[in-house]
C-alpha cells in the first residue's frame, strides 16, 4: 500500500495522541513554564519555542494542502518542490503532495539560487513551496520560476511574487481528497550528484516510500511507546525515512533545531525520547563535552534512552567504543543507503551485531547485495569490488537523464560506486569510493566547485580538492593549490578568497604545490591522497 495509507490509518487509529513536536532551543517562548520544573540545568532560561500537532491534525492538514493543490489543477504526476527548514509544516505538506498524487521533490535548503533554478527546471517542477529564510533566493529568479509556476510561501509577511500557503489552505476540505495512488505510481524525486557536482534527478515510486517506512520499523523494532528524536534536515533521505518508522509504528517524534550537546541531552530528557540518529560530528562533539566535564548525565533524564543510531558517512569504530564507555546500555546501529535507494538500509548492521562495528552490514530487510569487478561479475569473499544492491527500493531512474540511468541500472541492480569488501561472516565493510564527493559531517561537498571557484583567483593556476580524515567531521576538506609563476601567495589570501563560499564549503587545510594530473589531463586524486595520508589515516581508523 502507499505509505499515505499510514498517515490516514494513524489519524482514525490515535486522533488524540501527539505526532509531532517542533523544538527550537534558540527561540524562547517566555510564554511557557521555565526549565527548573524539569530539574534540568537550564533553570534560569525559559523553556524554548515548542509546538506540537496530533495524528488526526497531522492528517487533516495533509488533506487540505492535497485538496488545495488539486483544486489549483495539480494533477496526478505534476510535481511539487518544497524548499524549507525542518518545521511543523514540513511533513504534513510533503504529505498532502502525495495524497494529491503528485510527485513530491524536496531541496536541500543549502541550495544557492542559481541551484534551485537548476534543480526546479531539471525536476520540471509546477509547484515551489518555500519559507521565509528562502525569499531572497527564490527572488533573485523569481521572473522565471514564476513562469508556469505555482509559487506558495509558508510564513508571515508573503512577498508579492508568491500566495500565502495559510490563506490557500484556510478553506479547503479536511476530507481525504480520494485520488487513487497505488505503490506503482511515481511518488518523489530526490536530488544527487556525482564528482562534478551537478544533481541529477532521481525518480521513485510510491513502493519505494513504502519500503523505506516499513524497513525502518522492523530495522529498529519502533513502536507505540517510542519517540524517535529527528535533528538532520527533512530534505534528507535518511531523515525522512528513519522518522516513518515512526509513521508505521504510530508513535510520537519530536523535530530539534540544534545540535549543541546540552541542547540534544536535554531535548532527549525532557521529551523522554527513546531513538536518536545522530551524525558523527554531533555524537563527537556529545562525547567531547562529556570528557571536559561541560555536561554530566546525572543532570538528565536518560534511562528511557534505548538506541543510538549513526548513518550518512563513515563511522569511526574508536567513538563507538567510547560511547559505549558512558551510554553501556545503550543499543547501536548503523545503516548504509544512497537516494537511488531511497536512503539508509540497503545494507545494514542490526542492534543485535555491536560486535562488528566498522561494517556497515548485512543485506537490509528485502535486500540483496553483491560486490563485482570491472565486469560486473562477483568477485570471491573477501576481496575488494564495487557493491551493488537490489530491491523493492531501487529508484526508477534519473529522471531526464537515460544515459546516468543506464550506467547505474543493469538488470534490476543498482551500481554505488562505492567499494566494499564481504568478510567470512557475511558482513560488508566499506573500503574507498569511486567518486570524489567528500562527506563532511553528514553533508557532500563537491570538489569541482571548489576548484573551480579558487581557479578564480587572479594567482591561482590550478587547484585540486580532495577529503582528508577529520576526527569530527569525518572528513575535512582540503585545497591543494599550485600558483602561477612569478607570484607569491599566502594562506590568509586564500582564506580571505574564501569566504564568498558557504561556510561548510570552504577548504579547511590550504596545502601550496604542484597538482599532478594524467596523460588525459585528469587530475590523479588517489596520487595526492597518498600524498597526504589519506589512504593510510582512512585504512588505520577503520581497522581500530
């Protein structure tokens, strides 16, 4: 069944119960009782902004979006951007996209505005909805964004090139808007890239949802009594999917903004959450606070705290230890996916497997795996080939693009690109990628735009970006710099140079020296890693 059907199944099911709670640390609602009646260390502070919404409110408002969309002349297939910050508003609009029987096609909200007009056009998008923190972006292409579509603002003070979505939505029906979906329809587009960093497409269909939600309940054993804590971007395939199991089980998730350790420790106490899916950086950063003696966990309510869950990059097996060390009671798991298989899970490790940390798993749950060589043929236990995964959630294709499509798709599996090894016990360890996307701190980074951009620079020759092991971060970005003849240039140059970038693109090690490149011209990246110690630092940490 399409996995709207657990949305209006929740709604009959628990009208009453809570669904959903937005949480924003920084924005004090001095309306509300302060901290000190939770005993918590905030006691001085008033408690931060907070709303929450029902199932059966959660329901009803993906039932009047759905309604008003169609009612604007959506129709089955058209497709739908919805370019906001995690919020209240997210999910039951994401919602009424696919009980309309539109095609659902979140943005990752780092996009520039030159971005989300490439990804809009690429997507063929009739529908943008978009927040406040996004109006100077989408003005600076409003004149063509607006052309043949609909452009709905969620927040106060609507600018004029858009409609308020709160007025759009104000009188439509709360009824089930009854467009028949079935899990073969198409249902969303996510956004990748590969090394050049142009997204590309990606199609699912409606199955590929259903299998995302359902995988991820049975993965974690989430149920009624649970409340999953959501902290990562709701654009994000692994958000997402992690959060309906939630959705399947029918139980509470709370949506943080913030990523301070006290802010998580007290957000889990005092919402009393039994799941957390953290990001390296954010589990280091919990444990950094920990040694120092900033936060002591008697100070919070954490005994209901059952699993800690880690994905979106490599997991270092040295903090795993270490949390072990304070949280002994505590659950772990780890999951591997890409957004053509609709996010994590494809491979993954199960709670019940702590004792092989490092790997990213086994075949998740309606899963298959193999490792090839250059042929596509399967290489023997134990040595190193591409992975590739078949299953109910491989995508469709790369929408617009059947030449990508035909690369990754050959006969119902789905090429990586990443390199892995299968150990004697079944379970598959992750050893290099093939492409060059650096992830830091759960985001990719794309080398190509950075060098391009630094070829900008009038002493510049030529530039090189490659990943380099960060303890935090799991991987920093580093620049590798060769400038032209006569000049002399320093790091603070190119640091000042810099800061037109976003913060999370800007090179963090500036290395002064030749860019070796191939015959083809080609820049040799393996050759600066081992350069650098990349290799050897990558190989050492995951074999700790």
């Amino acid at each position: 069944m399409p996995v709207t059907e657990f949305l209006s199944r929740n709604g009959r099911l628990y009208p009453n119960e809570v669904a959903l709670v937005e949480l924003n640390p920084d924005e004090k609602d001095t309306r509300r009782t302060t901290w000190k009646e939770y005993g918590l260390i905030e006691s001085n502070r008033f408690e931060p902004y907070r709303r929450e919404i029902t199932w059966s409110v959660f329901n009803e408002k993906a039932n009047r979006f759905a309604n008003m969309l169609l009612g604007r002349g959506i129709k089955k297939g058209d497709k739908v951007a919805v370019l906001m910050y995690n919020c209240l508003e997210w999910l039951p609009i994401y919602f009424g996209v696919l009980k309309s029987g539109a095609i659902a096609v979140p943005f990752n909200f780092r996009y520039d505005a030159e971005e989300i007009l490439y990804c809009a056009e690429l997507a063929q998008a009739d529908v943008m909805v978009f927040g406040p923190a996004f109006i100077g972006r989408i003005e600076a292409n409003a004149e063509r964004l607006c052309q043949g579509r609909l452009l709905i603002y969620v927040g106060d003070n609507c600018p004029s090139f858009a409609e308020s979505y709160h007025e759009l939505v104000a009188d439509c029906s709360s009824q089930e808007p009854g467009v028949e979906i079935s899990e073969e329809d198409f249902g969303a587009i996510y956004f990748s890239s590969g090394t050049t960093g142009f997204p590309k497409a990606i199609l699912h269909k409606h199955q590929s949802l259903t299998q995302a939600a359902e995988m991820e309940q049975k993965h974690h054993g989430t149920g009624r009594e649970d409340t999953f804590l959501c902290i990562p971007p709701l654009y994000h395939t692994g958000a997402k999917f992690h959060w309906m199991g939630s959705l399947v089980a029918g139980s509470r998730a709370v949506l943080l903004k913030g990523t301070r350790p006290e802010t998580i420790l007290s957000t889990v106490s005092r919402e009393h959450c039994t799941i957390v899916w953290l990001l390296v950086p954010w589990a280091q950063d919990i444990l950094d606070a920990l040694d120092r003696g900033e936060l002591r966990l008697g100070d919070y309510e954490l005994a209901q705290w059952r699993l800690m869950h880690i994905g979106a990059q490599p997991v270092p097996p040295s903090l795993i230890r270490r949390w072990k060390e304070y949280f002994p009671d505590h659950a772990y798991d780890t999951n591997y996916g890409l957004s053509e298989s609709t996010g994590p899970g494809c491979v993954h490790l199960g709670m019940e497997n702590i004792h092989k940390v490092g790997a990213i798993g086994v075949p998740g749950w309606r899963w298959e795996c193999r490792i090839v060589d250059e042929q596509g043929k399967e290489v023997p236990q134990g040595e190193v080939g591409e992975l590739c995964v078949r299953g109910p959630g491989v995508m469709t294709c790369y929408y617009r693009n059947q030449e990508a499509t035909e690369e990754t798709l050959k006969e119902g599996w789905l090429f990586t690109g990443d390199m892995a090894r299968q150990d004697q016990d079944g379970f598959y360890f992750l050893v290099d990628r093939k492409k060059d996307v650096i992830v830091s701190g759960g985001e990719n980074i794309y080398p190509v735009q950075i060098e391009d951009f630094l070829r900008r620079f009038h002493k510049v020759k030529d530039a090189a970006v490659i990943g380099l092991p960060d303890r935090r971060l799991g991987e920093k970005t580093a620049a590798i710099i060769e400038i032209k003849e006569g000049m002399a240039c320093t790091r603070e140059e190119i640091e000042a140079f810099c800061m037109e970038l976003p913060r999370y693109k800007r090179p963090r090690e500036i290395i002064f020296n030749e860019i070796p490149r191939n015959a083809t011209g080609k820049i040799e990246k393996p050759r600066l890693r081992r350069m650098y110690g990349a290799d050897q630092l990558v190989e050492k940490e995951n074999m700790s």
